[in-house]
C-alpha cells in the first residue's frame, strides 16, 4: 500500500498554492474553481496533495482547516536545508530534530497545518527501522 494523496482544507487557496509550490516544490498538477491539486516534487510514484478551500463544498462536510501534519521526505541534506531556509525566511521554522536515523525540520503552512520535512542518509537503517523508535518529537507534531 502506498499513499497516494492528502486533501487539505485551506483558507486562500492561491497563497497555499504559492507555498507549496515555493517552499517544498511541488507542480501544480490542475486547479479548478476552488480545488487544487499539486504533485511532490521526485519519487517514484505519483504523490499528491488536493488542496481545496475551505467551505467550497456544496456537500457540506468538514469546515475545518487542513489535516492535523503534513510530512514529506526528501531526497538529500541539501534539499532539507535549502527548505529550512525557505520556513525560516516566511517566519514559518517551529524546529529541527537530528536523530539518529534521520533529520527533520518542523514548519505551519499559511494556514497553520504543521508541516514536517524529513531527510534519512543512505547509509541509515530502512525507512521503517526509523519509525520503530517513537519518541517525544512526534508527540509534538501538529501541536
């Protein structure tokens, strides 16, 4: 099973669209009246975000804003720097947490959705090995 998307509720659709495009390099896939989608940047298969505005339903559902974290993996150390930079810059960065297997820095979209970029060196276990160790940093994502 991979996952294949997030649906995001968000509050200006075209100030989202710029972040995630900016910031973490996604390619607006398509955008129709008050939804948007937009692919991640790399990987082997299609990932993709449905960011839609909030209260644009005519079905009525959730009226919230966004999902609760959102988080990504990149490629390279460079990658997670150059993103750091970008969070820092817009006043975004909450923190950073240097793990033994992997690296990760913590922003907030333009809606305030946490937003967790990770970075795992080749040479570190397998990506579930990382996730075997559930510590006090993922408690607080999203807080």
């Amino acid at each position: 099973m991979n996952v294949l998307g997030v649906v995001i509720n968000v509050v200006d659709l075209d100030r989202s669209i710029e972040f995630y495009r900016e910031v973490l390099g996604f390619t607006l896939v398509s955008q129709k009246e008050q939804l948007a989608a937009a692919r991640a940047p790399g990987g082997a298969r299609d990932q993709v975000i449905v960011l839609r505005a909030l209260g644009s339903s005519p079905l009525g559902g959730a009226r919230h804003v966004g999902v609760r974290a959102f988080i990504v993996q990149v490629d390279s150390a460079e990658q997670l720097e150059r993103i750091a930079g970008d969070l820092d810059a817009r006043g975004l960065l909450v923190g950073r947490r240097d793990h033994l297997n992997w690296t990760a820095v913590v922003g907030r979209d333009p809606d305030g959705v946490t937003v967790a970029v990770t970075w795992q060196p080749d040479e570190a276990e397998g990506a579930d090995e990382g996730w075997q160790e559930l510590d006090d940093f993922l408690y607080g994502i999203g807080e």
